[in-house]
C-alpha cells in the first residue's frame, strides 16, 4: 500500500525559518504544553511541504502542484540543517503535562525525524538509487493526474510548470550518483521505458479535456522535453552509470537497527527478530501441509501448490475479478460485526502505474488526508505484459490464483488498508498521526486481516474450495515470512541476491518470477519484514486486550479501537489500549 506518507525534504525557504530567533517562535506565553507542541508540528511542516511539493500534492496540499523536488547539494545541507533544527526543538519538549495520545504524538515526531536525518546522511538513497529520479519524475506527473481535483487546464498548467523543471532534475541525479549498486540500476533501467511511455501516452491521454489552446502548445512542447531527457537518461545509465555500477546496497546491522527503531519503534536485536521470523515461517509451511493434505493427500504440498497456482482467471479478466470481491467482503464484516466500515463508496480498481510495476503486485493508493475535492481510491493491480513470454506470464498470474485474489482483496480493500483509510478521514486524528504511520500498523493490519477473516469464516461454502482459499492465504503469508528472513539476511551481508530469490521459492513457496521482483523491493525497501512483523504484533496486542476486557471483548470493538490510533507504532497503540508498556512481540 502507499498510503504511508513520508515528508523527507526541508529546503532553502525553511532556512529562513530556522534562522530566526527564538523569540519569533514562542507561543504567547502559552503554558500549555500540548499547544507549544501542536504550534512545533505545525512550523516543521511549513517548513517542509514547499519542498516535497510531489508529497504535499498527494496530502492533499495543493499549494505547491507548479514545484518539483530539488536533489542539489544546497538542498540537501539545508534539509539536514533543519531536521538538526527541528529535532533540538522537539527534544527540547517535556512529555510531561502532554495528555497520553500527544505523548505518543511527540515519540513519533522525535523517531521520524532521526530517521529522516538516518535516510538522508547514512543511507543517502540519492547517491545511490538511479530510479529515484526517473521514477520520482513520473510518480509527480501522476499525482496530478490519478484525481480530478481540479479542472483539467488548472492541473495541466501545474505539470507544465512541473515538466519544465524535470530535465534539469534528471542533470542533478547524474551529478548525484556515485557507484550505486548494480541492482538498482537494473531496476531503473526496468523501469524506464515504461516511464517513457506514461509520458508519450498517458499523460496527454489523461489531459485530453484541456482545453486552453496556449496552455497545450505549452505542454506539447514541455513533455517532449521530459520524453527527450528520459531516454537520453536510459542511455547514459546503459553506457555510463551501469558499467560503474558496484555499490553496495546493504544497509548492514547498525543502520537497520536504527531503521527499525525509528520507523516501528522495535527495539529486539536482529538475532531475535530472525528467530521469530524463522519460527513463523516453519509454523505456516506446516499448516499449509495440513490444508494441502485436506485438498490431495496423494500429493506433497509442492505439487498441491503447482495445481492452485494454475487456478486463476485470464490476465484481462483480473482486474474483474477483483471487483466482484467486494460486495460478499463487506456482506460478511457487516454481518459478523468485524470491523466498522465508516464508507460504502468503494475504491476503483485499475492497472498499477508504469513506474510500479518492476517492485509491485497490488496496492492501494487512496487519496490524502487533506485532500478535499477527490476522495477516490484506487486499487491497483499489476497486469503481465505484453512483451512477456508465456512462461513469464504464468508465473506472474500464479500469484493471483484462487486464494491469493481473496487474501490480495482483503488486504488492500476490506477491511485492510482501504478501511483503514476510510477510519483516517474520520477518526479525528491530529496532523502528526495523519502524515507520520508504522508499517508495522498500516502493512501488519493489511496482513492480519488476512488470516483474520478466513479465521472467522469467511470463504467459499465448499470444503475444497475453502481449503484452496486457506492455502492461497498461507502462501501469502510464506511470503511475507520470506522477506522478514531475507530481509534481515541481505543487508546483514549473510544472504546473496540469488539466495534470496531461491529462498523465496525453496521456503516462501513463491514462483522465480515473483521471488525476483520480491528480491530487487528489499534492496531499496529494506524493512519489508514490516508486515509479519506488525501481524504478530497485532495478534499479540488483540490477546492481550481481550484477556484484559474479559467477557466484554468484541473483536469489532478491539478493531475500531485500534483504528483510532491511526497509523502510529504498535507501541504507542499498545499504550492506548492496554494502558502499560508491556512488550509487543
């Protein structure tokens, strides 16, 4: 899902801001500690939103839709600058006097910030990530596009004033990139002609009802511009960068650690992780032998899984097919009292962007939390290709079988991430919780949701049918346990490239085309374990509440009260429900 909104950049402007003296930022004498806070959160993202204008568009900020990102040196001294800034000030705050939900307001502020100081000084994914910047340029061009949230000229003029700035940023990326590693230029270049043709054909195609006659000289003349430097910057990449390309994309023990503590709040040392992770992987591909055995005891659960991933629709019927999941998903929460559904609009379900689609299956995008004039949420689904061979295609459509099209729809739509989004639009939640999340909370609910439901029946009345379904549900969950295991072993240096494809299809029982694509996320997203790791932390916290409530434990109840702590850390939620600081895993 990509609805976990990360501010990373503060620019030039907010110098100003942090230049000025104390005094212009005290809150009249107010004693209250909670309004000195809020008035701290609010200058910091003043500060940074005209310098993420791409993030502030998907917030629903649409100030800043004529601005593109600024990789500069400049840039980045004063980005680091005022995060230093920003974090002496929120450290400088006492939790005490704070009531408990701003306390955990003020955690997450304080860890947000160092790990934004740990991406930007340590990790430094502009030096080493190619499709950063050619991805990144296509990611804001979509943001203007995917909603109607203003006229069609109105839009179009900002991604005239956005093209125009996009050469130049694609000139900062080669000055930026210093050996980045090989991977990740080969998933740049992956994902490079597909950018090329958003430009050539979406992007004039989503902006056919323009009708200012200047304003489209003016794009036509913009966008041809963008489609020059993008090839110009695939050929550079195949001749310059990619022959240089020798970095090292592990981020090694320390700085995952660091990653870990700040983005989730997890503190266990990685030994013990990897042992939970193990544990969970040897406990799933246990049950997925019992259910296999239900389905065939003739066959190993090997060939019981070659038969399921033969079950699925053609590739230009899926799209369909999710679809009709929803009605008999929200049927069943609403008669079984799972979860409150605060909406009955229902996401639209379409292909998944060009730039996407070499990291990426499904996932939900829906709109920000401050967006006003377009509430749609997309559901996207990545379709094979037209290049790819048969075999390719197969493979890719294995992962959409049965029981993987029922565990997908329930993880990204109901009640996963798109009830969840639907809870952030209503819950009240303050402006940290809106913007700042754990995937721990946001990924780990998706992914508990999963097993949750089939816990609770839902599924087709058929016993074989049911059993494929169960089946499909654990072989998502063998995958997410494979990229706990792998992504602890590759950026700890005791898991190559090619180990980590094999083991996820030796042991997350996945197909090589899948495991290949699982591999090149956890290069860059090295924290994936973020969703087996947040179910378990959930099903942890939803025990321990219910021994706490007693006869008076509802599994709706204990749901929308995990809702209302929005996205933050399974800590902090921990804290909120429960009262104590008691372990989460």
């Amino acid at each position: 899902m990509r609805c976990a909104r990360r501010l990373s950049r503060l620019y030039g402007a907010a110098l100003l801001l942090f230049s000025l003296p104390a005094s212009a930022f005290a809150a009249a004498a107010a004693p209250d500690q909670g309004v000195a806070f809020r008035a701290l959160v609010d200058r910091f993202f003043t500060a940074a939103l005209p310098f993420q204008p791409t993030e502030a568009t998907t917030l629903g900020i649409h100030t800043y839709d004529g601005k593109l990102e600024d990789w500069s040196e400049g840039t980045r001294d004063t980005e680091a600058r005022g995060l230093h800034y920003f974090m002496s000030k929120f450290d400088a705050l006492s939790p005490e006097g704070l009531d408990p939900s701003t306390q955990g307001d003020l955690t997450m502020m304080r860890n947000y910030l160092r790990s934004q100081l740990l991406s930007l000084e340590t990790i430094r994914m502009w030096q080493k990530n190619p499709d950063l910047y050619s991805s990144g340029i296509t990611g804001s061009a979509f943001s203007l596009m995917e909603r109607a949230f203003a006229p069609p000229d109105d839009r179009l003029r900002s991604l005239v004033a956005r093209e125009q700035q996009m050469p130049k940023l694609l000139d900062e990326a080669r000055r930026n990139l210093q050996n980045p590693p090989e991977v990740y230029t080969e998933i740049a270049l992956e994902q490079l002609p597909g950018d090329v043709a958003f430009f050539q054909s979406d992007v004039p195609q989503a902006f056919s009802g323009a009708t200012d006659p200047t304003l489209k000289a003016e794009f036509a003349k913009s966008n041809a511009a963008v489609i020059a430097a993008l090839q110009s910057y695939e050929q550079w990449m195949k001749t310059d960068l990619l022959p240089r390309s020798h970095g090292d994309f592990r981020f090694g023990a320390d700085t995952f650690e660091k990653k870990l503590q700040y983005d989730e709040m997890v503190t266990t040392p990685l030994p013990q992780l990897l042992a939970i992770a193990t544990a969970d992987l040897h406990k799933n591909q246990a049950e997925f032998a019992r259910v296999a055995r239900l389905v065939d005891p003739g066959k190993d659960p090997k060939q019981v899984l070659a038969e399921l991933a033969a079950i699925h629709v053609a590739p230009d019927q899926l799209l369909g097919t999710f679809r009709d999941q929803f009605a008999g998903l929200i049927a069943f929460i609403r008669a079984k009292n799972i979860i409150t559904i605060p909406s009955d609009v229902e996401p639209v379900v379409e292909e998944t962007p060009p730039f996407e689609r070499a990291t990426t299956q499904a996932s939900m995008d829906p709109p920000g939390p401050f967006e006003t004039h377009s509430k749609t949420a997309y559901f996207n689904v990545t379709l094979p290709e037209k290049s790819w061979t048969a075999e390719h295609i197969a493979e890719h459509m294995a992962a959409f079988n049965l029981g993987t099209v029922t565990s997908t729809s329930v993880h990204e739509a109901y009640p996963g991430h798109y009830v969840q989004y639907l809870w952030v639009n209503t819950a009240g939640l303050s402006k940290v919780r809106q913007i700042v999340t754990a995937n721990t909370n946001v990924e780990g609910w998706a992914h508990y949701c999963e097993q949750m439901m089939l816990d609770e029946g839902y599924g087709p009345k058929d016993e074989r049918e049911a059993n494929l379904v169960r089946l499909g549900q654990l072989q998502d969950a063998l995958l997410r346990d494979a990229r706990f295991v792998v992504a602890v072993q590759m950026h700890t240096g005791a898991m190559t490239l090619d180990q980590a494809t094999q083991f996820f299809v030796d042991q997350g029982y996945q197909s090589r085309s899948v495991g290949a694509v699982e591999v090149k996320r956890g290069t860059a997203d090295a924290l994936y374990l973020y969703y087996t790791l947040g179910k378990l932390e959930i099903l942890k916290l939803r025990a321990d509440y219910q021994q706490k409530q007693g006869k008076s434990f509802t599994l709706q109840q204990f749901h929308d009260a995990f809702m209302r702590q929005g996205g933050a850390p399974i800590p902090i939620v921990r804290q909120a429900l429960l009262g104590d600081n008691s372990p989460a895993l």
